[in-house]
C-alpha cells in the first residue's frame, strides 16, 4: 500500500480542492486556456530542474512509495501529476475564496 502514497496525497488534494469547481462554482477547469497559461510554464521550470537534480544525484524517489512508472528525464509520472493537480488545487481555492468574499479583484483583474 505504501507504494501508492504520492498517487493517495495526489487524490486527497484532488478531493479537498476540486468539489470547489462544483460546490462554488469556480469555473477554473472551464477556462483550460487561463488555467493552462498559469501552470505549464512553472511546470517546465520544475520538470528541468527536477530532472537536473535527479540527474546529478541532489535528491531521488523512494521506489517503496512510487508505482515505478517515469516519464521523460526518469521523473516518475506522480510527480508530472503533482505539477497540474496542486496548481490547479491552488488556483481554485483562490477563487473559491473570491467567490466568497465578492469581487476581489486579483492578477490581472487587478488593474
């Protein structure tokens, strides 16, 4: 069981920030485009460095908590997920938090 920790942190994230998409009505998974431009270049960011750091030995993953499948630079696919679930999760409590408190303007709506 233990090798389904990362995907078991994965769904507990999942269930304690997505109901907002239904319950509040955030909408964000409607906006793929905004949600997209938000999280994609920070996950390339991370992938690199993720990658770098396995590739020079800096930090690895326990293969006990892991299911042993890698995407590309040997990164395993968690945390490929991880780098779109917790983003997203985020960005849903944020507006699931405007959504509460009525037209706080953030980012871009800022202005």
């Amino acid at each position: 069981m233990l090798k389904y920790g990362y995907f078991a942190m994965l769904l507990f994230t999942v269930l304690g920030s997505f109901w907002l998409e239904i319950a509040l009505r955030v909408r964000v998974l409607r906006r793929v485009g905004r949600v997209a431009l938000s999280v994609l270049p920070v996950a390339a960011v991370f992938t690199i460095w993720d990658a770098y750091a396995i590739h020079r030995g800096h930090w690895r993953f326990d293969p006990a908590q892991i299911v042993g499948k890698f995407g590309p630079f040997h990164i395993p696919i968690e945390e490929y997920l991880f780098f779109l679930i917790v983003p997203i999760a985020a960005i849903m409590t944020l507006e699931a938090v405007r959504n509460v408190k009525k037209h706080w303007p953030v980012g871009d709506e800022a202005q």
